[in-house]
C-alpha cells in the first residue's frame, strides 16, 4: 500500500454547484469477493496527469486482503460555460504533495 493514502476527510464539494470535475472514466479489476458487513479501505493516489485531466489509482481492501484495484480519469469541467478548462495549479500542487 505504499504511496496510497487512508484518510477520512471532508467532502470537497458542499453542492452540484461546487462540483468542477467530470468523471470521464472508470475502470475495476475485482480481486476477491466482500461480504456484508465487512469495512472497505480504499487507498488514493495520483496518477497521470494531462493538461485538462487526471488519473486517480485505488486500491480496495479489508483487513489488509487487497479486493479490489481501480482508475478513475476525471477532467476539469466549467459547468456554467459547458467545457471543459485546465487544471488549476493548486490542483496539481495537493494532488502532486
């Protein structure tokens, strides 16, 4: 689990207005099955980055047992002018750290 984070932090967004980011892909390799009621960890990491878009890395586990890898893809969006826009450096900076 080396580079992935565990934390329990607030949301980012508070409502659909605050949300600036699309999510342009997901993809999921299940490793094992998990059962009710077991905890899930999930572990994040960035990943690529693009001038628009990044790449977020997930590891799923219970009880330290790796169940699940994914990716996510998602692009920084500009509701209000319906397109897409760069990543702000503050953005790359947290994501980067």
């Amino acid at each position: 689990m080396e580079g992935f984070d565990y934390v329990h932090e607030e949301p980012v967004a508070r409502s659909l207005e605050d949300l600036t980011l699309v999510v342009a892909r997901v993809e999921i390799d299940f490793r094992a099955p998990v059962g009710f009621p077991e905890v899930v960890e999930v572990g994040v990491r960035a990943g690529s980055f693009g001038r628009k878009s990044f790449g977020l890395d997930h590891e799923l586990r219970v009880r330290g047992e790796l169940v699940a890898e994914a990716k996510t893809v998602l692009v920084a969006y500009d509701y209000g002018k319906a397109e897409t826009v760069t990543i702000p450096e503050t953005w790359r900076e947290k994501l980067a750290a």
